[in-house]
C-alpha cells in the first residue's frame, strides 16, 4: 500500500480503506469500512464513485499464519473473496496482489500455469484467495509477485531490514538455498495498471527477469550501497528447523505479462535494487 500510494497518487484520487490501523495522511482520503460487510462495502463503492479497487490486505507473516491458520484464512480468503464479489455486484475492476509461495522447482523460472505447490497455512490460504477471486468475478486482475524497497516506519521491507542492519555494523546471515525474483516496490503500481489499462484478467506474473538467492540479494546491496562484504554470511533454509517450511524456490516468470504489455523487459533483480539508490 505505501508503494501504490506514493506511485500512483500523481495522477489518481486515492480513498485508504482501513479496518483498524488508522493510516494518518494528509494527502489522502481515508474511509473505515467493516471489511467483512459485503454490503457496506458496495455501498462505498457506488458512494464514493470508485473506478479501481486494489486489494493489498493480507496475513504476510508465513509463521503467524501457521500459529494461527484461523486469521489467515479470514483474511487472505475470505476478505479477498468479499472484495471479489463488491466489486462484480459494482462493475469496479480489481487488482488483487497474490504471491509467489506457490512453487519449489530450483532451475526454473515458474509460470503462471506451473503445478502449485503449497506447503504452509500462509501459501494455501493465499491460493484459495486467489481462487476465490476469480471464480467471483473471472475478469479481476491477480498478481503473484514480490518486492521490496524503502516501506512505511511501522514495517520493514526485506531491503530495509538489510540496509538498516549493515548501517548498524550488524552482521546478517542469508540464506544461500532460496531463490526469488523481486520487483522494486515503485515498479509493481506501475506494470499492474498498464496491464489493467489493456483490460487484463485472471493471473500475472510481475517479477524481475532472473531469480537470485536472498544471499546475492544482499551481496548486490552490499556492492552498490559500499557495506563491507564481511558483514554478510551465507545461511540454510535447510537446516532451520525452528521456521515453517516455506518453499527454496520463488522464481516467477514474467514472459506472458511481457508479452501482454508487448515486449520490453522489466530488468534483473540488480537493476532494481540500484532503483534504491536513487533515493539515498
């Protein structure tokens, strides 16, 4: 939400719903809204004359949504499912902001019609979401993706937490066995609305164009941003016993968004995070 707002605020009137974190801005319009009230929630559609909904609720904490599968099930299904329906009953087009937790394949890069699969609360509850989206209203817009960049004060994203721990001389250790491919969070606003502007449906792919491991990911930082390479140590997701299993490989392709917003590439993961730079 910190990324679409600060990405897409330029050249839209933008409504914050919230349920229960007050989100104080000036620059914004803020609407609390009872989430899982499927008729209010149509009434502030029509009331408010909204054209675009963006669902970016979710449980995102793999482990608490293993400690407590009842919430994430509330929230990245049922929510997204209720969403969903508004917008059908509405006529307002909808982006849903999915994952990539959904693959374990380590040479490939995933597509979106790879065979899913889903080894925790947080993954499964996220797939039904998405399924619960599309069977409500088949021409919303899903995206499977991931980023990172510089969030809001109350949450970290994963590059704040590495810049601020090498800013503090604090050694981190990555892990070595997990692959990904992240988006900037400024680039996932602006590729979802082009693609919803040529009246895109069902799901994308938005994700850099290779997959690298959490531990080059912080190598690259520690390149670009001149932090000692020492203060970065490779680690297992193998041998963390104590964490949810969670899949090694989250590589997505983005080849069928590419090619539906017709050609040009969205860059590696290192082109990305130089976009870090720019606001150093």
């Amino acid at each position: 939400g910190h990324f679409w707002l600060n990405t897409m605020s330029f050249k839209n009137n933008i409504y914050l719903a919230f349920h229960k974190r007050i989100l104080e801005n000036n620059r914004f319009n803020s609407v609390k809204i009872e989430f899982f009230d499927l008729n209010q929630i149509i009434d502030e559609l029509n009331k408010l004359k909204i054209d675009i909904v963006i669902n970016l609720a979710g449980i995102s904490n793999v482990d608490e949504c293993e400690r407590n599968p009842k919430l994430a099930y509330k929230v990245n299904q049922k929510l997204a499912k209720i969403l969903a329906q508004a917008c059908y009953k509405t006529g307002t087009k909808l982006i849903h902001i999915s994952t990539d937790h959904f693959y374990g394949d380590f040479n490939k890069l995933h597509s979106e019609d790879d065979k899913t699969i889903l080894l925790n609360h947080y993954a499964k509850s996220k797939y039904a979401g998405e399924c619960d989206v599309l069977n409500e209203y088949p021409e919303a817009l899903v995206c499977r993706t991931n980023f990172f960049g510089y969030g809001p004060k109350h949450r970290e994203s994963f590059s704040d937490w590495i810049i601020s721990s090498f800013k503090k001389k604090r050694s981190l250790y990555l892990f070595d066995d997990v692959l990904f491919s992240p988006l900037s969070g400024i680039s996932v606003p602006k590729y979802a609305h082009k693609l919803l502007d040529l009246n895109a449906s069902g799901i994308f792919n938005l994700s850099a164009d290779d997959a690298i491991s959490k531990y080059r990911f912080g190598e690259y930082i520690c390149r670009y941003f001149n932090f000692p390479k020492e203060l970065i140590k490779k680690a297992s997701l193998k041998e963390r016993s104590d964490l949810t299993r969670r899949p090694l490989s989250m590589g997505l392709s983005n080849e069928k968004a590419i090619k539906f917003l017709g050609g040009g590439r969205f860059g590696n993961v290192s082109d990305h995070i130089v976009l870090l730079l720019e606001k150093e």
